[in-house]
C-alpha cells in the first residue's frame, strides 16, 4: 500500500504503469533527507526534493533540473555506464508522464545495480580483498590524475576555506560532549586541527602548487563505490555543492581510510594507501592525509549525533545513535594523537625478496612501503609499467633516486609514519646518508638485509613478470654488496627470504 504522506508524483512513480518499460514489483522507494529513489528493477530513478539547507539548494525547479544536469555530468566521469539520462516528467491533469508535456520535475535516469555490489557491502561480508583493494587505489589515481583543476579550484585549497568547514564541526557537537565523545577528545582533536592550521601554511601552498586541489568525487567512501559486472565504479559525487568537492585528493581518500580504519583492517588500509600513493607518486599527501581522516570521521560521528537531538526519535534508537558515533568521534580523535615514527630500510641485490619482505612487513605493522623502482620512474616521467630505458638508470639517476627515497623517509617518519625504503642500498655511502640523518632526528632505524644463494635471485629475476621493476639476471651479474661496516652491524638484521617471513619479520617488529 502507498503511503498517502507521500507527494503525489511519488505516489504515482510506485506505480508499474507509471513507466513505459517493465518493472520489478514492488517497486521499491529510497529517501534520504534531499532525494527520493525509485528502484524499478532494470533502471532506478533520482528526484531532488524541494529544499534548500544553505549548503545544498534545490528549491527551485530551474535548480532541481540544474542539478540533475550536473550529477550526470560529474558522475559521468567515474561511472558512465551507470549515469543514462536526465529525464523530464510532465502532468496531464492529475497525471504524471514520464518524458511527456511540459517539465514540472526532473530525475536522473540510471541502471540499476544490486545493493551486494557495493564495496561497503563486500567489506561487511568479509569478501574486499588486498587484490581489490589495489584495483580500487588504481582507478582512484587515474581519476585524481584526469580530474579538473585551475585557478579557480586551487583557490579552494586555502586554508580559510578548509578551516571554515572542520571549526563548524566543532561548534555543532558541543552538545554531544559527554555523550558519544569525551570533553577530553573534544578538546584534543580541535586543538590539534588549530595548530595544524596554524603551522602548516607551507604544506597547505605546497598541495595548492603542485596540483593537488581538483574537482574531485568529494563523498567517496565505500558505499559510493560498486564493483558491477568486474568493473568499479565511483557514483554519487558532490555535484551540489564546489568547496565539498574542490578539494585535495587526500580528502578523497580519507574516505576509505576511515571506512577501513573504523573497521578494524588496518592491513587492508595499508595495502589500499601504499598503491595508491605508489601509482600517483603524491608520498607528500600523506603528511595532510591524518587532518582529513580525522575531519571525514568527525563528520561521520556528528552527522549521527544529529539524532541524539531529534524528538522524534526514540530512546532506543538514540542510544544505538550514540554507540555509533562513539567510535567515530574516537577515530577523529586517535588521528590527532603524537606517533612515533620509525624507519626500516631494506638492502640486498635485485631478486633477493626485498619488495616481498618489505611489503608483508609493511602490511604488519601499518608502514608506508616506498619502492625505489616507483621514485625512478616518477622522477623521470615514465609510467609506472612501461620498462625504462638506460636513461634513468645512470649514476645521477640512482642519485637523485635514493636522494628523494631518504627526504620522503625522514619527512614521513618525523609525521609519526613507520617507512619502509625498498631499494637494494648496496653501498655504503647511501646506507650511510639514511643512518646519519635518523640519528640526528631521533627516528629509531634498522636496516633488513635479504641475504640469499645468488642461483635463487638469478632464477627470481627470470620467473618475475608483472612487476614495476626493471632488473633482469643479467643486470644482477653486475651487482654487487658493499660489506656493512662495524658502524653499521648494530642496524642490520639479515633476513632469508627463502624461509617463512612470518616469524622472521614477528620478531623484528
């Protein structure tokens, strides 16, 4: 049975003879506080409600239509399979036609996919995987890398206007403390976002000039992520509302980080951040990365707060509101808090498991895994799968390679990062450099020898395929360790990658 509260055109769109295409009955209606969706089977239908909540403004039929428009256009750009049409409905009478007579509302026009597509779904049942995890981050990095961004888009990156949004955080949940979030985590949290704003002027420019400010997807957490027919799609962007949108791609990933964070896989968010950061070769993001997984997970608890103040709601639910938001409010917490970081730098020839170890280490204990293979080929322009040639593999290359390899370790581990620096460190001089600079910031380090037969790497480095590193057995030939010295000893802990990690890398960590 309808419900009669309903307005008439929802009334009438629950209705099969309504479209002009079969439907799967019952239809089934969606709303949420700004959209009505009709689920029909094949197609599923978007209407804006007339409302306007300053930030959002579709109180208008010129602006509904306006909108429509621009969530098809947007959504387009990561999921145009899904994105048909923006139709218009018109009325005889007291009927309503779906593309027929003068426009008197509008809707967007999608295919409809099963609600088990969606990543939030497939994470709940356990079923989101390292291996989908990593498609996930590629396809995010070549939407960030093709999203647009001008003068206009950077300007959104000033402090002004990222601070104006997080200080509104604050001053809607002072009500709630005490409740979902302690005076204490209040307290913290805006507390560490003032100094943020305050001491990072210069990180804050940095991302605005080096491009890092685009038209992004702006909502981008698990649930607006579906993997359909073997292909992820990114849906239901902002298109409402720029300074939501035009933001630093790290507010994109934020996101997910929180949703894999809050729950409790924090492998998974390594394994997704670390090919992420490795495909765009943006390692600098990750010293912004903690404001926005804090900001993301505050907006996420405050938003279900709201209904602790809702009298219409019952107390039950309320206190189930409260025990929601509660781990929320902690998140945003925990990501303000001092970290300790730490550096592991990894040695050995090509071959001998270094990205391997470095990898499953990486994954044990939430460490940010920088590949020298990724920093070279970045530094040099050339894509990520494409084999370099002699070019970037000179001496000046290999310079400025474990150059940029030791300022992004120290960078990220002063931020509280454990590091991982993955290249083969063979000689002492670079070995050095990282020792010296640790020891002079206090960053604890120890440097993860692979030491194996050579025939192993040999045979290694012929079965390797599907990798970003160019060496081959007849490069390995050519290498050889500079021997660590007594200086040295007291860092390195040798690894055989021919054995079980597991307890090997336990033992270290």
């Amino acid at each position: 049975m309808v419900d009669a509260a309903l307005p008439p055109l929802i009334q009438q769109m629950l209705q099969p003879e309504f479209y002009p295409h079969p439907v799967q009955v019952p239809i089934e209606l969606v709303q949420t506080h700004v959209s009505y969706v009709l689920l029909t089977g094949e197609f599923a239908y978007k209407l804006k409600k007339n409302v306007n909540f300053g930030f959002l403004d579709y109180s208008t039929l010129e602006k509904r239509q306006h909108f429509c428009q621009e969530e098809l256009r947007l959504n387009r750009r990561a999921a145009a399979p899904i994105y048909l049409e923006v139709v218009s409905i018109g009325k005889t009478g007291d009927r309503f036609q779906l593309g027929e007579g003068e426009a008197v509302e509008y809707a967007v026009k999608m295919r409809q996919f099963p609600q088990s597509a969606l990543l939030s779904h497939l994470f709940e049942q356990g079923a989101l995987t390292a291996e989908l995890l990593q498609r996930l981050a590629q396809a995010i990095a070549e939407f960030h890398t093709e999203a647009e961004t001008n003068d206009y888009i950077r300007g959104f990156g000033e402090v002004a206007q990222i601070r104006a949004s997080i200080d509104e955080n604050y001053a809607q949940t002072t009500d709630f403390i005490g409740g979902p979030q302690t005076q204490t985590q209040f307290d913290q949290t805006q507390a560490y976002t003032d100094r943020f704003f305050a001491q990072e002027q210069a990180l804050f420019q940095q991302r605005i000039d080096q491009n890092r400010i685009r038209a992004c997807h702006g909502d981008l957490h698990l649930n607006n992520i579906c993997l359909w027919q073997d292909q992820l799609y990114l849906f239901d962007c902002i298109e409402f509302n720029e300074p939501f949108r035009f933001v630093d791609v790290m507010f994109d990933i934020a996101y997910i980080v929180m949703d894999l964070e809050a729950g409790d896989r924090p492998d998974l968010r390594t394994v997704f951040l670390n090919h992420y950061v490795e495909q765009t070769g943006d390692w600098e993001g990750l010293e912004i990365l903690p404001l926005y997984v804090s900001r993301q997970s505050y907006v996420r608890a405050k938003v279900t707060s709201f209904l602790l103040n809702d009298p219409s709601v019952s107390a039950a639910e309320k206190a189930k509101a409260s025990r929601k938001a509660a781990p929320y409010y902690r998140l945003a917490w925990a990501y303000t808090q001092p970290q300790q970081g730490q550096i592991f730098v990894m040695s050995g020839l090509s071959g001998s498991g270094k990205t391997t170890t470095a990898r499953q280490l990486a994954q044990q204990i939430g460490a940010i895994h920088i590949r020298s293979d990724a920093v070279r080929k970045h530094l040099a322009g050339v894509p990520l799968a494409a084999k370099g040639s002699d070019a970037i593999y000179t001496p000046e290359m290999s310079q400025k390679t474990y150059a940029r390899l030791l300022d992004l370790g120290i960078r990220l581990a002063k931020r509280g990062y454990p590091v991982v620096l993955d290249a083969k460190y063979d000689r002492q001089a670079m070995r050095q450099a990282v020792i010296e600079q640790a020891e002079a910031k206090d960053i604890p380090l120890q440097i993860l020898y692979c030491d194996i037969p050579p025939a192993v790497m040999q045979q290694r480095l012929q079965q390797r395929t599907g990798d970003i590193a160019d060496a081959t057995p007849a490069v390995l030939a050519q290498q050889r360790m500079e021997p660590f010295s007594h200086a040295e000893q007291i860092y390195v802990k040798t690894i055989d990658t021919t054995q079980d990690l597991t307890p090997q890398l336990k033992a270290i960590a």
